[in-house]
C-alpha cells in the first residue's frame, strides 16, 4: 500500500498525497466515465499550471512543468488495445544562479 500523509483540512477525511511518496491506483471504469475524467484532467491542464485528482478517500494535488509526454501504444494482435499515457513532469520552483 502507498503511503500518504493526512490531509491538513481537519474537516476532512481525505487523506492527501504529498510529494517525496509513491502511490498507485487502477480504476475499471465504462468508456463513457473514463471520458469524462479525461474531459476535466483536459481542462485542468489546459486551464492552469496546477491539478488536483480526488476521491472520497484521498487527494493528489500537483504543480505539473512542461513539456508534457504523450505516448500512444495500439496492440492490433489477438484482443486489440489502445494504450494512451500522459508523463506530467513536476514543476520546480529553483531558479537560476546568478553569474557575476
């Protein structure tokens, strides 16, 4: 199991996953629902600089950089399959040093 740390909204329930942690989940959802969180994930980046995945349990919030990775792996062999994978790297506050 991932670890996480607990949420800093003391209302909450939500526990929120902090940076310097690994964490992984898989979702079986229909197509139809799978659509609809891509549509909002979409916007969020689209929109802003920051995206925050949530369920009742936990939230991810994330400072994503640029450039993005956007692969697409199709399977035509036997049971088709399309795969599409988005790398968001971690967006840095660093600057750079100054030179004198």
């Amino acid at each position: 199991m991932a670890d996480a740390d607990a949420g800093d909204d003391p209302e909450s329930d939500r526990t929120t996953i902090r940076t310097g942690r690994d964490f992984e989940r898989e979702f079986r959802v229909d197509a139809s629902e799978a659509g609809e969180f891509l549509v909002a994930l979409g916007e969020q980046l689209r929109d802003d600089d920051e995206l925050t995945i949530v369920t009742d349990e936990w939230e991810l919030p994330f400072a994503f950089g640029s450039p993005a990775h956007l692969e697409i792996d199709f399977d035509g062999v036997g049971d088709p399959a399309l795969e599409i994978e988005l790398e968001l790297p971690g967006r840095t506050d660093d600057t750079a040093p100054d030179i004198e």
